[in-house]
C-alpha cells in the first residue's frame, strides 16, 4: 500500500518537525535565544503536532486500514489528506513568522473545514464497509467529536474580535476544544484501529466502545469546575468521572482478549502498544480523580500537571500507539538505526512525563529544583533525535536520492 507508506513518512517526518520545535522552547527557558519568538513558536508547535502528525496519521490510518480498496482509492481521500498537510504546513509557518494573526487564522479556519468534510465522507463510507461493530462506533463517534471540537476555536475567534474580557468562556473554549480533540477524536480513533487490527468483536469489546464514546461528553463537564460552577455542571462532572471509571474497568475485562491477540503482533510493536496502553490507563484515572474536591483546582492551577497530562496522552498514548500500528503493518522499519531511534524517543516520553510530574508536585509543595528544567531539555533532545532518526530512516526506504547514498553516488558518476 504505497499511498499509505508515504502518507506515514510524511507524518513522521513533522513529528521530527515538531519534536525540533519543542526542543527550540526547551532552549529558549534555558538560555538567551532572542531571534526566538517563545510564544510564536509554542503556537505553532501545538497546532502542526495536531494537524501535521496526529491528525495526518490518524486519518490516514483510518482511511486505508477500516475501508476497502474500492473506497479508500477515491480521489477525494487523497486530495483531503493533501488539503489536511498543507494547511499544517501553512499554520507552521504562520504561526512561526506572525503568532495569531490574518494567514494564520485563515489556514486554522480551511484546516477546520476540511475535517468536516472528510468526517462527511468518511462516515459515508466507514457505514458501507465490513468493519466490526465497536470500530464503526468508535471511528464515527472519533469523527464526530472532530467536528465538535470546533466549538473551541471559533468560540475563541468571537472572544478576541470582540475583544470580550470573559476570561472564564475564554479557558472553558480551550478546555472544551483539548478534551474533545483529546478524549474524542484522539482516543477513538486509536481503539477504532486497535480493535479493527486485532479483529477483537464481541460483547465486552462492543460495552467498552459504547462506555467509551459516551464517557467523553460528561467527562467534558470535569474541566467546567476549576471556576465552582453551578450544581447540574457538579452532577453532570460526577456521571463523567464515574464514567471514566466504569469505563476503565471494562477495559481492564477487555485485556485478556486484547492480550490473546496481540500474541501474533510483532514483538516491538506489541511493547511499544503495551506502553501506549499503561499511558490510556493513567489518563482515565487521572482525569476521573479531578473530580476530587481538594485536587481539581490544584491540578486547574498547577501548569507542569496540565503539561505533563497533555504529553502523556498526545506522546505517551496517541503517538506511540500510531508508532506502534506503523511498525506492525511495515510503515516503520525495524533496522536497528530505527529501533535506536524509536526507544530512544520512548526514553524522551518517560523522562519528560517524570520531570513534569515532580514539577507539579514541587509547586503543590512550594519545592523546586533546577535540575528539573535541565532533564526536561535532555528529554526534549532525545524526542527531537529519536524522532528525527526514525523519519530520515523512513526517507531512505522510500528511496529519495538525496538521503540515500548509494543512489546518490551512482547519480554523480553519470554525470
């Protein structure tokens, strides 16, 4: 499957891209980077780590392993994935050269329209394919909450061209927008492929999806009580965070099944995914315990726990699982500078996810060290290395001369 083959090292070629550019923020708190613009990068950074990998990856993904061959080979899904990576590029560079400003909100906006119209289309057809039970709820249900997620942005819009001083709708449209990209799209789009690769069906299987798809609207209300909403918000919380649970345990009755199946995966990629899998199971715990009275609004308040939260489901689950389906399908390469290149970006999620955690707990407890700052830059360099590695290794499978030197000297001497 050549298409989804280039699609792949086109992914991981902006994972480096963002990877690099969380290195550059690293740098810039560490030392004087002037011609760095700290707030301009950091914009650009999440976004194109959003559409240039994440969403590039999962749509890809979804398109050419849940659909036949006589609909994935449309034209549109190639002309969307297209439309997806440039408007990434162009909110990179954007955001690089103006922060929030006309061309940038103008590629955030076609951005946005054009997810409606692939979750249009790929609804249509995810219905008419032979796909299981639970991978159609959870790939329809990831799409749609795509979609929501909008909300967030243009609720943004309005703010600053009003220039409304609700600060407290202003956090409420970037909350809202994180969880349903986070806990919607993200996640179900993950467990839609996980459970159509392992061909995994059955009631338990179909219970968790439905707990799932649901758990993301109720639990939405948990980021709603760091301003001591009013009580239906407070009960609304409590069915999410209950949710979350009930849901986690029903993935936990899930495993066994999970766990006979993955028997027959690649002994990396079953590793990495079992990582990828440890990294759902913290999130859902931790989002269920905001609920907690004394500890939601330290959490609220607490910037490395909300950093740390964010890295461990974007790295830690989202992106290491795409890695993971990447290697068991042969879009990774397993060579060893691939393997090298892989674990060392593993080693960049653990030591960043235990620097920003005792980050959060030294503020709670009005500690802290420099060392911190200094092993989050060690982190941030072997997320940039790792990544870099395994995209320049997938580039030379796709035989581009220039990174391959044999092609390359045999150009020259016919010259």
């Amino acid at each position: 499957m050549k298409a989804l083959e280039r699609w792949a090292s086109i992914a991981l070629v902006n994972l480096g891209i963002v990877a690099m550019l969380g290195f550059i923020m690293r740098s810039k708190l560490m030392f004087s980077m002037p011609a760095v613009n700290f707030k301009h990068t950091l914009h650009a950074h999440s976004h194109f780590a959003f559409g240039g990998w994440v969403t590039l990856a999962l749509m890809a993904l979804m398109i050419y392993q849940m659909l036949p061959e006589r609909l994935y080979n449309k034209p549109v899904y190639r002309w969307l994935l297209s439309g997806i990576l440039l408007n990434a590029v162009g909110m990179l560079l954007s955001f690089l050269y103006q922060g929030y400003a006309l061309f940038s909100i103008a590629f955030s906006v076609i951005f946005i329209l054009v997810t409606y119209i692939f979750s249009f289309v790929f609804i249509k057809d995810i219905v008419k394919a032979n796909a299981n039970r639970s991978t159609r709820l959870l790939a329809i249900c990831s799409v749609v909450y795509l979609v929501l997620s909008s909300a967030g942005p243009f609720t943004l819009g309005y703010l600053l061209a009003t220039k409304s001083p609700n600060a407290i709708l202003y956090k409420d449209a970037i909350y809202t927008y994180l969880h349903l990209q986070y806990s919607g799209f993200f996640t179900l789009a993950v467990f839609a492929l996980l459970i159509n690769k392992l061909v995994t069906n059955n009631r338990t299987t179909q219970i968790f999806a439905g707990l799932l798809s649901f758990s993301v609207v109720p639990s939405m209300f948990i980021s709603y009580l760091w301003h001591y909403p009013a009580l239906w918000i407070n009960i609304i919380a409590m069915i999410g965070s209950l949710s979350l649970a009930v849901c986690t345990f029903w993935f936990f009755l899930m495993l066994p099944q999970l766990r006979l199946q993955a028997t027959q995966l690649k002994p990396v990629a079953r590793k990495i995914a079992i990582i990828s899998m440890a990294a759902f199971v913290l999130k859902m715990i931790f989002q269920s315990l905001t609920i907690i009275p004394s500890l939601g609004p330290l959490v609220f308040a607490n910037r490395p726990v909300i950093i740390g939260f964010l890295h461990l489901v974007l790295l830690g689950f989202v992106s290491l699982y795409i890695l993971a389906h990447f290697i068991e399908i042969n879009l990774l390469s397993l060579n060893r500078t691939a393997q090298f290149g892989l674990w060392l970006f593993v080693s960049g999620i653990l030591l960043n996810e235990i620097a920003l955690m005792a980050q959060g707990l030294g503020f709670m407890f009005m500690l802290s060290s420099a060392i911190m700052y200094w092993l989050l830059w060690i982190a941030a360099i072997c997320l940039m290395a790792g990544a870099m590695v395994m995209a320049a290794n997938n580039l030379r499978r796709l035989k581009i001369p220039f990174l391959n030197y044999k092609t390359t000297t045999k150009s020259f001497s016919q010259l």
